[in-house]
C-alpha cells in the first residue's frame, strides 16, 4: 500500500476561545494547588507559632494573594472569552513547545480532557522532572 506524499496535513490552527479555556482551567488547577499549601504549612510549621511571626504571616498573605490573582486572572480570561467569535483561531504549537510540564502542554495543546482535574498532592509527593 502506497500513502500519497501530497495528502493534506490538518491545519494547527485552533478555536482561540477553546485555547483560551483550557488556559482558565489551568488558572483554577494552579489557584486550587496555592490553596492547598496553606493548610500544609500550618501543620509542618506549628500553626499558632507561624501564625505569631510577622514575616510567616506575610508568606501567608502573600499565598492567599496569590490564589485570588490566579483566580481573578482566569475569571477575567473566561470572561472575555465569551465575547470572542468561535471562527477566530490560533496556531499554538510555538507556545507549547515553551511550556515545559508535559502534563500542562498536553492540557493546554487539547490533548487531555483537562477541566477541573487537579492532580492530587498525594500522588505528585515525590514526583519531579529534571530540567
């Protein structure tokens, strides 16, 4: 069987609203991981102890300013989203070729069905990639 040289490669180009919401998705997943080391550091660190010292507290604020620009920054990209036509596209294979956790260029690039689904701290302990 013969495969004809001049068969037609799909076109990268994809939806920038679809792109656009698989970035609102990971915006949610990094919030709700920031979130989640509050409660982390307050165990390891002697909660009414941490609690006491001024520069543990800033590092606590600024974890909890973190999780809101994280969440505002994804509430304003969804948000504007709506107003964007479905027939505008985007070729995105440069962007993620710079993004360097597989697991997030997979979500971003559309090859996972990604919304909502934080990998849990349990099964990321350990986990590292060397880069």
């Amino acid at each position: 069987m013969t495969v004809n040289a001049m068969t037609e490669q799909p076109s990268p180009a994809e939806a920038l609203p679809d792109v656009l919401m698989r970035i609102v998705s990971e915006l949610h997943d990094v919030a709700y991981l920031i979130e989640r080391i509050e409660p982390q550091l307050l165990d390891v660190g002697g909660g009414a102890e941490l609690l006491n010292s001024p520069e543990s507290m800033k590092v606590m604020q600024g974890i909890d300013l973190a999780v809101q620009k994280t969440r505002g920054l994804a509430e304003f990209i969804d948000t504007i989203t709506g107003e964007i036509p479905q027939d505008w596209a985007v070729d995105v294979a440069t962007a993620l070729s710079l993004v360097k956790l597989s697991e997030m260029q997979r979500a971003l690039g559309g090859g996972a069905n990604h919304y909502g689904n934080v990998q849990p701290l349990a099964k990321a302990a350990g986990d590292f990639d060397f880069f």
